[in-house]
C-alpha cells in the first residue's frame, strides 16, 4: 500500500499496488490539486526498502509519474545438524551466521534443523561449534551466498560422536573383578595407541573413540590362565562397546610332605607322581630335604597324586 498525505490539508489517501501482468506494482493516486504532498511506502513484513520510505512531493500543473519505491525481499538460510554415523538430527547445537557487519548465532532444535531468516541477499559465513566429545566429519565453516529469488536450504553439517571401549577383567572361578591387569587397545594397523590398567572392580575403559576397528589385549600374568581370547577385535560404530570382557583362572598348585609314619621326620628322595583325570601322568616330582614335593602352574579339576 502507497499513502499520500497532503501536507496543506493534512488529507490522507490510501492505494494499494496494482498486480496485473502489465502493470505489476503500479500505483497512482489521481485528482490532486496542485501542493506539496508526503508519499509513505507502508510496509509489508519479510521485506526491507532499498529507497527512502517516505517522499516530499511538490505535484505542480502536471503530472508526476516518477516516484518509485524499491523493496527487497528478505530470506532465510536453513538447514541440519546430523550424526555422520546414525544420520539422526543433533538438537541444542550452535550455529552461528556471520558477514562481514553482522553475526548472529541459534541452536537446533529437537530435529537438528537450523535456520535463519529476515535476511538480505549477500555473502554469508556459517559456523558450527564442536562440542567436547564430538568431531567434525565435514566442514566446520562454509561460505554461502544468499540470493534475491529463493531461500537458502540444506546447509547441513555432520558430526561423530566419540565413543568408549569398556570392559572388565573377571575371576572366571570366582566371578570376582581382578584390579590392576594392563589393557592396551591397538587400532585397525595393529599398533597399540591407549592403555589403560583394571581398578577395583576389573574395570577399564577407552573413551574418546572415532568408530572403526580395533583390538582389546589383555597383558597376561604369571600364575593365570585366560579363559576367553587374550586379544578381542571390536567394531565401533554408532554406539559405545561395554561388554568387552576377559575372563581368567588362577593356576593352582597341589603340595605336600613325605613322612616317616614312626619317627615323623620328613622324607627325600621319594618320587610322587601326579595324574590327570584320565589317569595320564602329567608331572612328577622328588621330595626334597623337609620332604616337600609340589605341582604348580594347574587349573581348577580333578587329580591323583
């Protein structure tokens, strides 16, 4: 809509813009008397005037067809926020809008879309923060440019989130946590890059992962057995690893002494053989001075000595 305002009078009439394929934008007030008048562009939302919004007019003996108004229609520039992995929407993380006079920043919302908007055609900068725990699988920073006849969509950026190899280390006769095993975690190349040792309740843990494929090695110890592999390939993708365990055994040991029944003094030199559950023998020994013998490094089962 166009006002013009006689600033004599104080008489104000008011036109609307005509919308014809001819005539697209034409005004024209008509049977005015000579004067000075005020021409008002009233504005429309989603737009801005390029020209002066107001204009003194001195309409003389003839008449004037030359006051134009310029407008341009503001834009938007939108678009996602994604996990690289899941290609899920990412919500409350920050974008920011920046030129070379104007920065402005929003987050995402629940579907991981963004979008700024009232915005003037031109070159424009977008930003995306990468928050602890995430890394960038795309551009942190695009340039865009904006244009005059349509908004600006699926300006997207995509994120991975870190993830975490956890486990623990397990008395497999017991079902007790075993503290302070060595765990080394080696990457797809075969090369150890974390370590991390069980605490009290067997636990370990490698966080700060990129998905991929890795290997969990256990460090083996004297005196133990493991039940499951000492070396575990784990697939990380789009989720964290919590059930990376290893189980051992302790290995045992069955002792004893060679007597005298009549004087009780120890007994040397006599052989004492032990016998698998099968009733092979599978070790021998020779009782020394104090009448000692032992078998070491045995798992849990069922003997003969």
């Amino acid at each position: 809509d166009i006002s013009v305002k006689n600033l004599s009078t104080g008489k104000t009439i008011t036109v609307t813009t005509l919308n014809t394929v001819t005539n697209r934008g034409r005004w024209r007030v008509t049977n005015l008397a000579p004067g000075l008048y005020q021409v008002t562009e009233i504005m429309k939302p989603g737009y801005i005037n390029i020209t002066p919004a107001v204009v003194n007019v001195t309409l003389g003996c003839a008449n004037n067809y030359g006051i134009n108004f310029t407008n341009q229609k503001l834009m938007c520039i939108s678009g996602y926020k994604l996990d690289d992995c899941t290609k899920a929407g990412i919500e409350d993380w920050l974008i920011t809008l920046s030129n070379s006079s104007y920065t402005t920043s929003i987050r995402t919302g629940s579907d991981g879309r963004y979008e700024f908007c009232n915005l003037v055609p031109g070159n424009y900068t977008l930003t995306e923060e990468t928050p602890s725990g995430y890394i960038s699988t795309g551009q942190v920073s695009v340039d865009v440019t904006l244009a005059c006849t349509s908004n600006l969509t699926n300006q997207n950026f995509t994120n991975q989130k870190l993830l975490c190899i956890n486990g623990t280390k397990i008395n497999n006769c017991t079902g007790l946590p075993l503290a302070g095993w060595t765990i080394n975690l080696l990457n797809a190349s075969g090369s150890v890059i974390k370590t991390d040792t069980t605490d009290a309740n067997g636990d370990y843990s490698f966080c700060e992962l990129e998905s991929g494929n890795y290997t969990v090695c256990e460090v083996p110890k004297a005196g133990w057995k493991n039940v499951t592999p000492i070396c575990v390939p784990v697939e990380l993708e789009c989720v964290n690893i919590d059930d990376a365990d290893f189980h051992n055994v302790p290995l045992l040991c069955i002792n004893g002494t060679k007597i005298d029944d009549c004087t009780q003094q120890p007994l040397a030199g006599w052989t004492i053989h032990l016998l698998n559950a099968s009733g092979s023998v599978i070790k021998t020994d020779t009782t020394d001075a104090n009448g000692d013998y032992s078998f070491c490094e045995l798992e849990s089962g069922n003997y003969t000595v």
